[in-house]
C-alpha cells in the first residue's frame, strides 16, 4: 500500500509542477526547492523553470551543481542558464 501511494504521488508531481510553473510568485519556488533534487530531471527541469520566471535566487548554490553535473544534459543546460538571469539579480536578492 505504501508503494502504490509513493507511485501515485510521483505520477503526480510533474502535472502540479507544471500548474505551478503558470504562477510567478516567489514563495512558490522556495517551496518547491527541494525538486531541484527529484529523480524526474523533467521535474527538475520545470522547478527551474519556476526559479527563473519568479527570479528567485535561493538556490544558486544547487544550480551551480546541476549545472556542473547533473546527469541530465536538458537539467544541465537549463540549470546554467538560469544562473545566468537570475545571478543579474541585486546581491541582496541572490545568494
């Protein structure tokens, strides 16, 4: 029973990563900073995705690692990319 609720809940993680990806609003992304770690590099992909369209920069430190060694080119490259929009962030909004 616990299996099928843990495969249910990752069934549906990429949809509501996806829905949430439609509402800029920075808390969203902290929230959801701990996908950047989610074994779907399409959930990782989105959660980036996130942090770029809020210009959150709370995770700088675990993009710079995706970006150096993600296993997923995509992850990588996106990664890397928002490093690059949000670290144009004042120093007081990035870390």
């Amino acid at each position: 029973l616990q299996q099928q609720h843990v495969r249910r809940r990752d069934h549906l993680t990429l949809p509501v990563i996806r829905a949430l990806e439609k509402i800029p609003d920075a808390q969203v992304a902290e929230l959801l900073g701990d996908y950047l770690e989610h074994q779907d590099p399409f959930v990782r992909w989105h959660t980036i995705q996130i942090l770029v369209k809020t210009d959150f920069g709370g995770y700088n430190e675990t993009l710079r690692r995706m970006a150096a060694s993600d296993q997923n080119n995509l992850v990588r490259e996106m990664a890397e990319i928002a490093l690059q929009k949000i670290q144009g962030l004042p120093p007081h909004m990035n870390n």
